[in-house]
C-alpha cells in the first residue's frame, strides 16, 4: 500500500446515499409526534397537513401562484408516469435522455406508450443533450439533473417562453437544491426523499395552467388507470391540489416532510438550501483538484451537479483495466469505506461508469464531507495495492 495513512477523523454521519437521502441535521423521531395517526387521511387534521405541504412546498420553492400543486403516489416515478400517460400524444414528442432514469421515459414513450411520433435524442454518461437541437413546439419530456451521472441543466435558456408544446421536468434531485424556471416547465416532478431527505413512496406533481388546459381539452387514446387520472367527466379533479389524495398516503411521512420544509424555512428557504449544496459540492471539487487520481464523470464544471456529485477513478492505471476489473475495483473501495464505517451507499448506479456517487445534497454536513475525502484516499491507496499484489 502507498504511503496514505488511516485518517483519524470520521464523518458524524455516514450517509451519503443518492435516495433515500440523509435525514436533515438534528433530526429525530420527536419531530414525527404530531402525527394523525390511526387517522383516515379524509379527516379534517389529515386534510390540513395534506394541504399545508403543497402550500408550504410553494412558498419554499417559489412556485407560481397559478400552478397547481399535488401529492400523488409512487415518489418521482408515479408523478412522472401520470404525466407522461394523461399528457402525451396530442403532438409529436421530444425525449431526451442522459443517464438511466431519462432513459426509463425513452422506454415509456416509445414501448410502452408507442408514440407514433416520438424523436429520442441521448447523451453519453458525463454529457448532456443539446438543447438547442430540440424543437420546443413539439412536448419535450426530460430530466433537470441526472441522478445517475451527476450531470445537470445549467440553466433554462434555451426553452422558449412561447413554445407550443409542454416541457415535462422530472427534477427529484434538482428541487430544493438548484433554480428551476417554472415560467419554462409545464411539469416538474420530485419525491420527498431526495433534498430534503424525507420519506419515500409520494411523489409531488406541479402542473402549469397550459399543462392544465391539455388535460381539459385532449383525452389520450389509451385507458388511464383510476392512479393516473386528472380529470373526471372533462374536469381537472381538483382535490388531488388541495390534499385529497388518489390513494392513502402515509401521514407518518407527510409529517416527516413538513418536519423538513419547516427545517429547509429555519436556515433560509431555497438560497439556503442551494447554498449548503453549493458549499458541499466544494468540498469534493477540492478534494478532486488535488487529487489527479480522481475526477468528475461530468465532462464540464457548467453541468456539474451540486447533489448527486459522481466520480471515476481517472488514474491510468485503473483507467487500463477491463470493464469488469474497474467495476471490481471501485466496488472494492466502496467496501472498504462502509466496512470503515465512514461512507454508505456510494457506489455508482448500476447502469453508470463504475466509480462513486457522493450525495451532497442540503442535508449533508460540509464537515462530513470534510472528513470522508481523506478516506476516498486511503481506500483508493488499499484497493489499488491489491492491484500490485495481483500482477
């Protein structure tokens, strides 16, 4: 092994996971006691934190006034799925993809949906699709930030406020923590256990008023599951925005999720919330910068994602191994962080390039982050010996 030494410090807290997400700083059980449970959510005490999430989540995220805002089930994926089959096919569709879950909504439109007139436009992991090749009077469905690749949108620039078609935003690992410009996405989508670090299974759904004037006056060809309906006899059912949710939500995690809109409002709302981001992100560019071993999957600094931050082992030596040795490899390290104790859950998504994923979301301390890159090195040294043992 080289000539890194076992660091001292250890993170307070070791969870790094890209989803479910560290919990916020402080948090305990005692925040969930106010809870209705053992309560039917139709009740007036579940209907009222049903609706104070969707307000408080507007006011947070600056939401426009006249978007409509909704708690549906199956976290991101319900929310995106529900769009995707209530909306899609009244005009020819965009589908742009540059990691696994963009890719998840390629097969959605063109399989399972069978668009007739769906354009698919990918990107390799480390990229992102240029979006100035796709033609915003069609719908445009994408995702805000890769969670898988560690690549986002910088900004909204090239959607054009006078589009004809709908923009549809799955932005899971985008809200709470980046700028999303509402008055450019028809739909945005997100779950409660990125960011802010709540609990999984609901998904949040944020419709325009054009996105809600396509659901009054186009019906799709397909039947609609009764989860995935919108409207009821040519009208928007207006419940699922005020908290009268389609199916039972768990109020166990609707109070986990207010807990943490209070907590994201107590250390200054959405700047905030990116600013820890930002700060965290920093500490690994740091680390990256001094370490010519290590870098970013993201090919630029423009697209690089201050949550799910994603890095490959760049050191020659490991670059020249085979697919499956590098896999091996950076699984190695992996498992010796979480055997140490300091990191868990930060390997690559399963369809990325082997390497880490490290969440750096609003939740995660900077000092945590401070006190695992040490370790990055001193697992890399451990793995890398193995290397020379072998040869």
């Amino acid at each position: 092994m080289a000539n890194t030494a076992q660091p001292t410090s250890r993170p307070a807290n070791p969870r790094f996971s890209s989803g479910p997400c560290a919990k916020r700083p402080g948090w305990s059980l005692e925040a969930l006691s106010d809870a209705p449970l053992g309560r039917s959510h139709r009740a007036k005490a579940g209907k009222s934190k049903l609706a104070q999430a969707i307000e408080e989540t507007r006011e947070v995220l600056g939401v426009p006034a006249d978007y409509r805002i909704g708690i549906v089930p199956a976290s991101d994926t319900g929310a995106v799925e529900m769009a995707m089959w209530s909306l899609l096919g009244e005009r020819g569709v965009d589908m742009v993809a540059w990691e696994s879950f963009g890719a998840g909504w390629v097969t959605d439109a063109v399989k399972q949906l069978k668009l007739a007139d769906a354009r698919v436009f990918e990107a390799a992991y480390g990229e992102i699709v240029d979006f100035a090749t796709l033609d915003f009077d069609r719908d445009v469905v994408f995702t805000w930030n890769g969670t898988t690749s560690g690549v986002r949108l910088p900004n909204g620039d090239a959607i054009p406020a006078d589009r004809k078609g709908l923009t549809i935003c799955d932005a899971t690992s985008a809200a709470f923590a980046q700028d999303l410009p509402y008055y450019k996405l028809d739909v945005v989508t997100f779950s409660w256990q990125k960011v802010l670090g709540g609990e999984a299974a609901h998904g949040m759904l944020i419709l325009s008023p054009r996105a809600v004037e396509r659901l009054l006056t186009y019906k799709p060809a397909w039947p609609l599951p009764k989860i995935f309906r919108l409207t009821s006899g040519g009208k928007l059912i207006e419940g699922i925005f005020k908290g009268e949710t389609i199916n039972t939500p768990s109020m166990l995690c609707v109070e986990d999720y207010l807990d943490a809109l209070a907590w994201a409002k107590s250390i200054g709302g959405l700047e905030g919330l990116k600013a820890r981001a930002d700060a965290n992100l920093a500490v690994v560019e740091r680390f990256v910068d001094a370490n010519p071993w290590l870098g970013f999957l993201a090919t630029s600094k423009d697209i690089r994602s201050n949550t799910s931050v994603c890095l490959q082992f760049v050191d020659p030596a490991v670059a020249a191994l085979g697919a499956d040795a590098q896999e091996a490899f950076a699984k190695g390290v992996v498992a010796i962080l979480e055997k140490e104790g300091v990191a868990l859950d930060i390997g690559a998504y399963r369809d990325a390039p082997p390497g880490l994923r490290i969440w750096c979301g609003a939740t995660v301390e900077a000092s945590d982050l401070e006190a695992l890159m040490p370790w990055l090195a001193y697992a890399y040294e451990a793995q890398k010996a193995t290397l020379s043992e072998a040869a």
